[in-house]
C-alpha cells in the first residue's frame, strides 16, 4: 500500500495564514509515500510569493512532487508572460518540470499544464504527450500509475460547464494503452473525484480521476480549504480510498470529513462506500457557505 498527500492551490499572497500553519502542522504528524502538490503555489507569480510559497514546502513531509498551474505564471507582466513564464518557478520551485517518483509500487508522474497565451486554460503538448506516453509504457504492471496536472479532466458534478483541460479526451486516448490509473488536479478549487468514463464515453480504460480543494486560499468556492489523503493499492485489481481532510474553522485544525472507497473489479473503478459528510464537516460548510456567484477572475 502507497500513501500520496495531494495538496493544490496553496496561492501564496491569498492565504489564511490560521490555515497555512494548520496544513503544515497536520502534514507533520503524517508521512506519505510521496507529497503532492498541483499547482498555483502563489496568487500573482511575484517573488516574494513564490519565496513564501518555497519556505513553505520546505516545511512539509518528502518526497515531494510539484507541477506549477496557471497562477504560477505572471498575468501583468507582459515581458515575464511571454518570455520567462515559469522562470520564478524554476529558481524557487524546482528547475524539473517533468517530475518523478518512482518506488517498487507507485510510479507518478507530473506534467506543466499552464500556458503564457491564456490566462486559465490547461493544454498538453504533443511532445508532452509523447513523453508521457514513453515514461508510463515503460512501468511494469504491477506499479501503480498516476500522473500530476494543474488542470482536471473531469468537470465537478455542480458546475459541468467548469473550465477542464483542453482536448482531454484525445490525451486519455493516448494515455490509457500505458495504464493509467490515477490522475490527480486541483485548479477549480473544488474536491471531486470519479471514473473518467462518466465524463469521457469513449475512453477504453477505467482511469480514477481525482481533484483537491485549495489547500490554504482565502478563494473558496463554497466549500472549506481541504487536501486529499489517498492510499493506493498496486496492482489490476485493488482498493483506493480518497479521504478528504477538511479545515475546520471552529477548532483550528484539519480533519476528515468525506471518505470514500474504490474497489477495482475486473479493471474497473467501482465506488464502493462513502462515508457522507459527518456533523463536523457539515458544520464547517455552514461556516462556508456557497458562493452565490462564482468568482469573474481564473482560478
Ligand atoms: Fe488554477
Ligand atoms: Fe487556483
């Protein structure tokens, strides 16, 4: 069994300083296989964001795997946008934007979604792809895949019109051969997860396709700063258990509030049990609640 913590959308210069204290302490006391982060480490992609951002994760557990998101590339800057987009990045962050972890059982992979020409949308390159393609190929089958995106495939089950990857359902055609099976986001600051399938029809392949909350932003969408704890089992056949842990404002720390169990029969994801939202969690929600209107501006 492998652990991942999936953090995404820490958005330093916008954060909850209670909560950022908060993250760190409740990774401390855990110890994951591997540390997740998917994107927008800062609000404006300014230095002392990113510097913030950077001692951050210097607190958190290892090892670590980081893709940067669209946040993480300058917006007014024009020079910067256009000609050094992730340079900040690359010298806080880490200078590896194709990032692995790779153990006996768990092989994840990271791949930049995030683009100078547009403000929000996610986009992978052929050559990308053709990496990706190489590197998930070459594990054998018996190791857990996953591959890291600032931007999710799938649509949360509230807003199916939210701003997913771009042409995603030809990348999973590329992708799903290699075996697949597990994608992990962030982007839209909202935590879901499902079988890829109920979004793409054609796709051969069961893939889990998991998103987390923003961890630490003051730019909620309704629902508390939350990450995902996810345990994995290698091999065709096996349990996946997301657990959502959810900032509970009233008391000051993280906490599970929604767990929910995948069993892969015969290939495929079935959602087996999930624990509904406990009266802490609901009393969180209440703290936050929905947004009436959803923010104007890119995630
Ligand atoms: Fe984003
Ligand atoms: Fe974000």
């Amino acid at each position: 069994m492998r652990t991942i913590a999936h953090i995404s959308d820490i958005h330093f210069g916008r954060t909850d300083p209670k909560v950022v204290e908060g993250l760190a302490k409740d990774l401390a006391k855990r110890e994951p296989t591997v540390l997740v982060v998917s994107g927008d480490f800062t609000q404006r992609a300014r230095e002392r964001q990113y510097q913030a951002a950077a001692g951050y994760l210097r607190r958190l557990p290892r090892p670590q795997l980081v893709v940067p998101g669209n946040h993480d590339i300058p917006l007014f800057d024009l020079v910067r946008r256009f000609f050094f987009p992730l340079e900040r990045y690359r010298r806080l962050i880490t200078a590896d934007l194709r990032p692995v972890y790779q153990d006996e059982e768990l092989f994840v992979l990271g791949i930049n979604t995030a683009r100078s020409f547009t403000h929000k949308s996610g986009w992978i390159s052929e050559e990308q792809l053709l990496d990706v393609k190489t590197r998930v190929c070459e594990q054998p089958d018996n190791v857990f895949k996953v591959v890291v995106t600032h931007h999710p495939f799938i649509p949360p089950p509230r807003d199916p019109r939210a701003d997913v990857i771009r042409r995603g359902a030809r990348y999973i055609d590329e992708m799903e051969d290699c075996g697949v099976d597990m994608l992990l986001a962030g982007h839209l600051h909202l935590a879901y997860h499902d079988d890829l399938r109920a979004h793409y029809k054609a796709a051969k392949r069961s893939i889990l396709s998991v998103q987390a909350g923003t961890a630490t932003s003051t730019r909620r969408r309704g629902e508390p700063n939350a990450y995902n704890w996810i345990t994995v089992s290698p091999g065709s056949e096996g349990l996946c258990t997301v657990a959502v842990r959810a900032w509970n404002a009233k008391a000051g720390y993280f906490e599970e509030s929604l767990v929910t169990r995948y069993n892969r029969v015969n290939g495929e994801w079935l959602r087996e049990k999930q624990v509904p939202v406990d009266e802490l969690a609901e009393k969180v929600l209440v703290e936050h609640p929905p947004a009436a209107v959803p923010p104007k501006t890119g995630l």
